[in-house]
C-alpha cells in the first residue's frame, strides 16, 4: 500500500487552521469485568467507557465544543473508530464529558 493512502486528510473544523486525527485508531485490549454486580452496573459501566473514548476521538478530532458534536457527528465519529453507533442516551453522555474537559 502507498504512503500517501495512510496519511491522515484533514477534517472540516471551525478552528483556522487544519486538524489531523490520529488515524488508525487501535481498538482497546478488553479485560474481564469484576463478576457478581448487577447487570445495570456493567450496562453503565460499558457506555461510559464508549462516551470516553468518543469524547476522546472528537477532541482529537478538533470537535472541542458539546455544541459542535451533533448526533450525527458522534456516530460517524464511532465508525471511524470502530465501536457501535451509540444511542442517544451515550451520545448526550459524550457532550457531557466534553463541558467537563473544557
């Protein structure tokens, strides 16, 4: 494969100057999860893990204001990354770890 097929294309930004995400993004080793807590804990645990590394990839990304990380815009950023289309519920979690990063 080229070079030039490898190298990261910039992406739409309302900053002035060119954002380059990191690219490939390496898929996260999984690890066990501690047994015998309620299902809803691991329910919670799994979408706040997918909201950080969504915040994560929009930061890297140049989405660093909530108002700019549309719905859309978190789903594409997910297949970018390679983790499923979030539901709404984990893409408000995302805008919220956003404010709190500012």
């Amino acid at each position: 494969m080229p070079a030039a097929a490898l190298k990261p294309q910039p992406t739409r930004s309302t900053s002035r100057r060119a954002v380059q995400p990191v690219l490939p993004y390496e898929p996260v080793e999984k690890r066990p999860l501690p047994p015998g807590r309620p299902r809803d804990w691991y329910v919670t645990h799994n979408r706040r893990l997918k909201a950080m590394r969504l915040a994560i990839a929009l930061l890297d990304s140049g989405v660093y204001v909530p108002n700019q990380a549309r719905n859309e815009k978190i789903r594409s950023t997910a297949l970018l990354i390679g983790v499923h289309p979030p539901s709404d519920s984990t893409c408000h979690m995302v805008r919220a770890l956003m404010r709190y990063a500012r």
